[in-house]
C-alpha cells in the first residue's frame, strides 16, 4: 500500500516542476525583451513652429464717456416774464430759431425813449454848430469877442458828443429789447424745459431756461493710465514701434458693437491727480444718435505697431509658479529647453512675445503636457500626422510562450 502511493506523488512532482520550469523561461524572455528596448516607446515626439518677428498692433481697450461735441445753456439776458415758449422738448432745433418770449413791452419803451432822447440831441447839435459858424468870420473882424466864439465851438462839439451818447443809448435798447426773444444759439437736441410760461427770469440766475447739445457728430473721452502712456511713448522714442493710425472702435453697454468708427483728435497735456490718467478725446459720427452723453462705453483702439514682436500660439505658453511665462524650445541634440518670455498680451488666438524669443527659434506648440526641461523629443513640424507602425508577429500576447 506504500509503494503504490508513493508511485502516485512522482508524477505529479515532475508536472509541477515543469511549470516553474517554463513560467520561468518566459520571465527570462519578458525580462530580455525589455532589456533589448522593444517594448521603450523611444523619445517624444513634438510638433513645432518656426518663429519670426513680424508687425503686432499694440491695441488698447479702456473705459470712455461719451460727451457732447456741443453743448449750450439757454439763459436770459434780460430780465421779465416769460410769456411765450415755441419749442417742443426734446426736439431739434436749429441756431438763431426763437425758444422763449420775454415780456418785450418796458423795453420797447425803453427803446422809444432813447429814439426820442436821440432827436432832442441831434437837434441841439445842429444849432449849436450853425450858432459856431455864424460866431467864426464875426470873431475874426471882432465884431464878437474870441471867448464867445470859443463858447459857442465848445457847445457844439458837446452836442455831437451828446449825439453819440444818445445813439448808443438807443442800440442798446434795442439790442434789450431783441433779448426779450430767446434764440438758440447752437443747433442741435434741446432738453426739458426748466422754466415755464409766466415764471420771472433774470439776468443772473443760477438755472438755465434749456440745455442744447448737439449729438452728431460726438466725442467719446478716453481714459488712459499715465504710466501706461509714458511707456509707449519712450517705446516710440526707442525705435521699437512706430505711431498707429488712430481709427477707434467702441462696445456700448450692453456688449454690442457701435458700427461706425471715430477717430482720436487729441490727449490732454495734464493728469488728473485724483484718477491718474490722461484724457484722450475721439470723435464719431452719430447720426442715429445712438450715442448720448454721460453714456459709459469701451474704447478699442492701436496707439503703436511693435514691429520686433513674435507672435506664439496660445498653447505653447506656460505659466511657472512665480506667473512668468515660459515656453519649450528645439535645443541641441534635440532636447526640449525651457524658455522665460515676455508676453504681456494676446491677439487673437496667439500670444505676442516681445522678449525672451530670438528669430528662427523652434517652438514646441504641440506635445508639451508631460514634457520635461533637457528631455529627448523627436521633433517635427507642428500639425504632421503620426504614423504608427503595425506591431511584430513576435509582440502578440496570445503567441505561446517558448521555453528557455
């Protein structure tokens, strides 16, 4: 009975020992295989572009008001009651079109005073000049004494003056008496009216009868940093940049686009010491009066054309944990190197380096998420397709493993 079961236990020994035997063949063989290199993927590959200075637009997006390209305070010369309005509020009028009626009638009798106060004066005038000549040939033969003669010159030169005063008097009644009809004096949209028929007005009130202000054309006043306009005008000094054409383009409140562009007429020569910025003034045409004043809108406009700046497409940038931007680069012996850049801001879908970069460098845009600084890539131009090689008979998994 001994015999028989140890005869049983040998067999199934020497099965077991041939499995270890085998599994430890194909261990060998995995181990080799990788030791050989053919299953290592080999270096990276990543795509690039080749980047070269070119012309880049520094544009500038700031807050802006509009402001009215005219705009008037109707008020009163002359004091009375108003008796007449003719305008509709809110309508367009135009320069030198009556808006009120001020009681006219104490200044018409003002005006028929000075006319009569005129007549009297160049009546005396007239005698007092004939009663002159007629003194002169009589002084010279003494038949009237030189005082008298004198006397009688004297009057007659102070009735012509008394003429001119009285003239003057009577084109100042008249000028009071045409202020009595309020005109406009610009063209343009009138507001409310602040004073209504019957309400007593003078010459130096504090409110206006009416506001005109004149909407097309308009001015939209821009507000720029002063730093950031002392910058781009030592960087024109420089040489880096040259002056842009000044063609502005707005964004209204609600984010829409204002069709027609304006153009920058000129920059304040003085800071505003509470805000820190200079004033740059722009003028649109308006002619839907689309634009109002006191409306707050965004300014786009190119005050520069840098013409050293590389433009890199956006995903080639990285930013490092202190905020720099960085970007890889093809090094020698195709290694990845990393650079730090200048890149301030964007434009459209690329970022415009101005610092950093030098012409003809090969930046890596394609491939960057696991890539390492000095790491081998294989590098080739950005957006070439891969090919991937069909694998070996011998790498298929389901082949029978040999024996070692």
């Amino acid at each position: 009975m001994i015999r028989s079961a140890s005869s049983r236990v040998r067999p199934c020994l020497l099965l077991l020992s041939s499995a270890l035997l085998l599994s430890s063949c194909g261990g060998g063989e995995a181990e080799q295989k990788g030791k050989n290199g053919k299953g290592n993927q080999g270096p990276a590959q990543v795509g690039f572009v080749v980047v070269q200075p070119t012309s880049v637009a520094q544009t500038a997006d700031l807050a802006a008001r509009v402001v009215a390209f005219q705009q008037s305070e109707v008020r009163p010369q002359v004091a009375g009651l108003i008796r007449r309005r003719f305008f509709t509020e809110g309508a367009l009028v135009r320069a030198g079109q009556t808006l009120y009626q001020i009681d006219p009638r104490l200044y018409r009798a003002q005006t028929n005073e000075a006319v009569a106060n005129l007549n009297s004066a160049q009546a005396n005038a007239e005698a007092t000049r004939i009663r002159a000549e007629r003194f002169r040939p009589l002084a010279e033969i003494e038949a009237v004494s030189r005082q008298d003669y004198t006397d009688a010159a004297a009057q007659a030169r102070q009735a012509a003056a008394a003429v001119a005063q009285s003239r003057a008097q009577l084109e100042t009644a008249r000028v009071n008496l045409s202020f009595t009809n309020v005109p406009a004096p610009i063209t343009g949209r009138i507001g409310r009216s602040y004073f209504t028929e019957g309400a007593l007005v003078t010459t130096n009130q504090t409110d206006p009868l009416a506001v005109i202000q004149r909407l097309d054309p308009i001015f939209v006043d821009i507000q720029q940093s002063s730093a950031d306009l002392l910058a781009l005008r030592r960087q024109l000094a420089s040489g880096g940049s040259v002056p842009a054409s000044a063609a502005v383009r707005l964004t209204l409140e609600d984010g829409s686009d204002f069709g027609p562009t304006g153009t920058v007429q000129f920059a304040e020569v003085m800071v505003n010491a509470q805000t820190g910025t200079v004033t740059l003034r722009a003028r649109f045409p308006n002619p839907q009066g689309v634009l109002l004043p006191g409306m707050f809108v965004r300014a786009k406009f190119a005050q520069a054309i840098d013409t050293r700046a590389i433009l890199v497409p956006q995903q080639a940038v990285k930013r490092d944990p202190k905020g720099q931007a960085t970007v890889f680069v093809v090094g020698p012996n195709d290694t990845a190197v990393q650079k730090t850049v200048q890149a301030d801001r964007t434009q459209g879908q690329f970022w415009v380096v101005t610092g950093g970069l030098n012409p003809g460098d090969k930046v890596i845009t394609q491939g960057t998420a696991n890539l390492r600084p000095n790491a081998k890539i294989k590098p080739v131009p950005a957006n070439t397709p891969q090919r991937i090689a069909p694998k070996p008979a011998g790498d298929n998994a389901s082949a029978p493993a040999k024996a070692g």
